[in-house]
C-alpha cells in the first residue's frame, strides 16, 4: 500500500499487482545489498514476505502435480485495491510502442514512482505503471485497464510486462497452498485452480524469476544503475525543460 506521501508503507496485506516487495516490513541493509551484488549471493530473507526459492523448492510437494490456470479476462488481477506493477525498460519500450506514444511520454503519461522506505536505500525509488479511479466503488485501476468496450481488457496486453504474464504463479502466492487460496479468494481470480494443468516445474521456475527480478530491481535502485529511472528523469526533464 502506498503511504500519503507516495512511499511504500506497512499495514495492510498487497494484494493483485502488489509483488509484495517487503521493503516496507523489513530493512534492506548494506550487508544484504552488498551480498546480493556479489554475483547473487542471497541475502538471508532480503525480502522477507515473499518465500526465497530454497522455500518454495521445499514446499514443493504441495503443488507437486502442478496448478491449473485459465485466464478469464475479467480484469480483477488489473483492479481493486492499490497495487504495483513494475516493468523493465524493454518492456517500457515495448509498451510505448504498442500505446503508439513516444518513450518519454509513457513515463510522463503512464509511470509514477514510489519510494523506497527500507535502511540503506539511501531514498532509492522504483518505478510503477500508474493508477487510475476505478467507476463506482471499484477502487483503482491499472491505467492500462481498458473499458471502453464494456470488458475489463488490458490495452498492451501482447506487450504487458513480466509480472503480469507471469500472475498467478509468483512466489508470494505459491509458498503454500494457503497462500494459493488466498490469493485467488482476495483478487478474485476465477481461473486459478481451472482450466490448463500448469506443470510443477513451470510453477516453480515462474516463480524463481518473480523473485530474482525483484532483487535486480530493488538493487538496481539502491546502485543508482536503474535503467527504467534512467528514462524516467529524461522524460522529465524534457518535460520541465
């Protein structure tokens, strides 16, 4: 959840776009960064509520004989309560050009940033799709979140990020079967536990690259090397200028 200050603070549980980032739970310190840097040294619990993948391989049984997703498109995993969805910057690029705008007016138009309140980060910010009202009573909306037809429908969604093509298999949600139920009973998410049988294997690697590209973007942002920011302050300041 965001803090009225625009930081990412404690409280409640994140839910839909949410990556569960525990930066607002637990402290990144130097120790951890540093050994994160040191070609993917682990830190112990560098993000402390998302389970590292030694977790998830152990608690593996569990969804020994896969989990089975269909999509519906209902849009639910796009809306509700306030959420992140975090991209790199190909994946900007390619949202731009299916947007049809220029980079530096989709991080203007579509991308706001949320700071990190974490030790150590030395006031480092990541870098999120924005929101949008939702109609009624629905909350937010991803601003990619198209209804115009009548149907919750993502507007890039041949171009939509990792994070999105990856839901519901990330980590936060595979750690255990209880985590599994209430991440389809919060969204609600009426394809998990249908359609397609998604290999074991599948669910675990989806979710080993949820929580690596976590730990590249939090330490990207700590190092100052974020290239999504790189293209964030053009943009702006082209804009300003």
């Amino acid at each position: 959840t965001l803090s009225p200050g625009g930081t990412l603070a404690g409280g409640e549980r994140p839910q839909h776009r949410a990556m569960f980032l525990a930066v607002h739970t637990t402290a990144l310190t130097a120790h951890h960064a540093s050994a994160v840097r040191a070609r993917w040294q682990r830190p112990a619990r560098m993000l402390a509520s998302i389970p590292d993948m030694d977790m998830v391989d152990a608690q593996g049984e569990w969804f020994g004989d896969g989990l089975r997703f269909s999509c519906t498109q209902c849009g639910n995993c796009c809306s509700g309560s306030p959420g992140h969805i975090y991209f790199t910057a190909a994946e900007g690029v390619a949202m731009s050009g299916r947007l049809g705008v220029s980079l530096d007016e989709f991080y203007r138009r579509f991308v706001k940033r949320v700071q990190l309140e974490a030790g150590g980060t030395n006031g480092a910010f990541l870098y999120t799709l924005a929101e949008k009202a939702a109609p009624g009573a629905e909350g937010q909306d991803c601003i990619l979140l198209d209804r115009s037809s009548g149907r919750r429908l993502c507007s890039v969604y041949e171009s939509r990020p990792a994070q999105c093509r990856s839901w519901p298999f990330w980590a936060s949600n595979v750690g255990s079967a209880k985590d599994w139920d209430e991440a389809k009973a919060d969204t609600p998410c009426p394809g998990m536990g249908a359609g397609a049988l998604v290999p074991a294997a599948a669910v675990a690697r989806l979710a080993r690259q949820d929580e690596e590209a976590e730990q590249a973007m939090v330490l990207a942002a700590i190092d100052g090397s974020s290239e999504v920011e790189a293209a964030w302050i053009k943009a702006h300041r082209q804009d300003s200028g």
